[in-house]
C-alpha cells in the first residue's frame, strides 16, 4: 500500500527561496536539472494560495512589520554594527522561510481521479493550518504540480512569530521554524496526525516505519550505507570460508578413531571446532541485524522513489540504490544458507560430543544448540535428533517448551 508523505526542509537565505521560487512557479523555459517536468503540462498545475509576485517580494510583504521593527531597532546601533534586513535574515542561523512537500507513490494518485485529488490537496492544507498552526498570511505560495511524474504539493511558509524577549523586556518578531515543528519527535507526530486526516478522509494509504534510523538519508548517504554492508559482508564471508576450509583439513587430518561409525576427535581439534561455531554465531547475528536495515534501505528508496518528481537527477542513484540493496539481500540469503548447511553438517558431530564427550563438552555444545534454536537454525527436529537418548535431551526438550510461551 502508498504512504503518506510529508518532508519539510528549512530554506537559509533569500537567495535560496527565489531559486526555489523559480522553480515552484514554472518561470523558466525549460528545467535541465529535473527532465521530469512537462512543460506542455504545467497548464495543469493548481495554486493552492496564490503567489503573483516573486518569493522574495511575498517575503518582504510577510515581514513588513518585522522589518519596521527592526530597522527601528537599528536606528540606536553602533554605525560598525549595523546590518540591513536582507543581511540579518541571512546571516541569522534561523531559516527565512521552510518548504513543506506532501506526496505519495504513483499507484496512490492512479487511484484517484481529479476531484479526489483536489480532496487530498484541501485536506492538506487544512493540515498545515490546523496541525501545524500555519496562518494563511504567513503561506508565500502552495501550488499543486501535476506536471511531473507524481503529483505534489509544495508549501513555502514564513514561521514569523512574536514573542516575549527578556533582554528587552518586551515582545518582538523574530522567524523560527522550532515553533511550528519543535524536533524531529514532533515532527514524527506531525507526520502521524497527516496520515490519521487522510484516513479519516477515506484514502487508502499506510503509515510509514518508524524509528529506522535512516529516514532523510541522500541518496550520496544512502550509498555509502549500501557499500558499507556490502564491504562487511564480502569480508564476513572470504573469513568464514577461509576458516571453514581449515577446520574441514584440520578434522580431516587430526580424526582420532571411528566409534560406532561415527568420527571421534581430539580435543584440540574440539576446541577448533567450537570456535568457528563461535566466528560463525557472531556473523549470523551481524547478517541478521542487517537484514532489518535491508528492509528499512527498501523503505527509504520506496520514498525516493516517489519523491523522483522533486530530487532533480537522482533517477540514476534511485536505480543504483534498489539494485545495490536487491544485491545485499541476495548475498545475505546465501551466506546464511551456507551457515545453515554447514551446521546440518555438524549435528552427528555435536550427537557424539553429547553421546560420548565430557561434562565441560557438553555445556559448550548445549550452549552452542541453544544459540542456533534460538537463531532458527536448527529446528525441532534437528534438536530431536541431536539430543536424543543423551543427558541434555530433557534440558532441550524444556528449552523448546518454554520457547512455545
């Protein structure tokens, strides 16, 4: 199923905002950087709230009280101190402005036919003054594209607001967007009331993961994540197998003798043994901690991917990023397999040590059974198989019972 979609990114300097302006507005002839925008088709775009100037003037309209205010302000300052307007906002660490983007993927708008679109556009907007605590005066432009590969919605906003300054002892203006979206918990919730609106409206959209640790991640960060398990897991898997062929010669050379047609080996051997077993727990886990990043990458592209319309030539990388995690979940599956088929091959073995071994031998080998049940490497009949007629077969069978609750 789509989800719902909101990002929102600060906006530094006026400079910034009339590039974005540009953009928003469809006020060049043609958009190099985005191959995805259709000219022919801007016809069809919808001003939210209208914008019939530049940004920047808009701004300017937005701010004029903030201005009188501060070049009030500025009357009193030491002439080596004094700044415009323009130079303050942009030199302040606080944003001038910030961009919302609402969106989804393309099955969700194929579902829809104009109105229903436009329902969806006006339900957004409800979002951002009733959610958000936007005022319409404070909304430079909110335009609906749909000529690009997925519709979207941009919402540039002033967060102007004032309020008490102790140093004065008086209230003054000042732009922060921190009182609209205090933190990225906030935001969290934010994004969370925008999906219960558009399912109190009757969409058929789903919320997305939460906490993955990845979200907002470029495509240039994705990719070193990608490369980064990539690396780990090609160096996980020349070790395991470069230890796995030593154990095989190792046991193949140092057999001691047959007993009831089973190999028995010397404790040196033994302890060999036990300590791939030990290489090996670890990689499993290491593997199996990145199989629920691979499922988050997914995610993460999944959002790109609908975001393609608006992340001007990032096609390439979006495609790049899907192959490359496709990739890892492949390489994941099959060095699991091979762990999983090396302990097939292992179970006579761990048999004979819980058959014939000493006590000390058997806990290691019992701990070592336990990790791979609960690891579901081994499954109950394997278990059945090892353990039985042995003295761990009640300590297992009990392991395996509890595991049920």
């Amino acid at each position: 199923m789509s989800c719902a979609i909101f990002r929102c990114k600060g906006i530094n300097t006026l400079s910034d905002l009339s590039q974005i302006g540009s953009h928003n507005q469809r006020t060049k002839e043609s958009y190099k950087s985005n191959p995805n925008i259709r000219k022919e088709d801007t016809i069809n775009n919808i001003e939210l709230v209208k914008c019939d100037k530049k940004y920047t003037e808009k701004f300017y309209d937005i701010t004029k009280d903030y201005r009188e205010e501060y070049n009030k302000r500025q009357e009193n300052m030491r002439s080596d101190r004094k700044k415009s307007f323009y130079q303050m906002v942009n030199d302040s660490k606080s944003v001038v402005a910030d961009e919302m983007l609402f969106t989804s993927d393309t099955d969700f708008f194929d579902k829809l036919s104009k109105e229903e679109i436009m329902i969806w556009a006006e339900e957004t907007l409800k979002f951002v003054y009733e959610d958000l605590g936007y005022k319409k005066e404070q909304v430079i432009h909110a335009t609906l594209h749909m000529d690009e590969t997925t519709p979207h919605i941009h919402i540039v906003v002033v967060p102007l607001i004032k309020k008490f300054d102790k140093r004065i002892n008086s209230e003054k203006y000042c732009i922060t967007k921190k009182e609209y979206i205090k933190s990225s918990t906030h935001l969290s919730k934010l994004q969370d009331k925008y999906y219960e609106r558009l399912r109190n409206k009757g969409f058929e959209i789903e919320q997305g993961e939460k906490n993955t640790g990845i979200k907002n991640l470029t495509p240039k960060q994705l990719k070193g994540i990608t490369r980064m398990l990539d690396k780990n897991l090609d160096n996980t898997k020349y070790k395991m197998n470069r230890e796995y062929n030593n154990l095989l010669k190792t046991m193949k050379s140092e057999a001691k003798k047959i007993f009831n047609h089973k190999v028995v080996f010397d404790y040196d051997t033994y302890l060999y043994l036990m300590d791939y077993l030990k290489q090996a727990k670890e990689a499993i886990n290491k593997v199996s901690k990145s199989e629920g990043l691979y499922k988050e990458l997914q995610q993460e592209i999944k959002y790109y991917k609908a975001l393609l319309a608006v992340n001007d030539g990032k096609d390439a990388q979006i495609n790049y990023l899907t192959n490359k995690v496709n990739k890892l979940e492949n390489d994941y599956s099959s060095f699991k397999n091979f762990i999983i088929q090396f302990l097939q091959a292992l179970k006579d073995i761990f048999r004979n040590i819980l058959l014939f071994g000493k006590d000390k031998e058997k806990d290691i080998v019992i701990t070592q059974i336990k990790d791979c049940y609960d690891n579901n490497l081994y499954n109950d009949s394997d278990i059945t198989y090892i353990t039985k007629d042995t003295s761990k077969e009640k300590e297992m069978i009990e392991e395996k019972d509890y595991n049920i609750f």
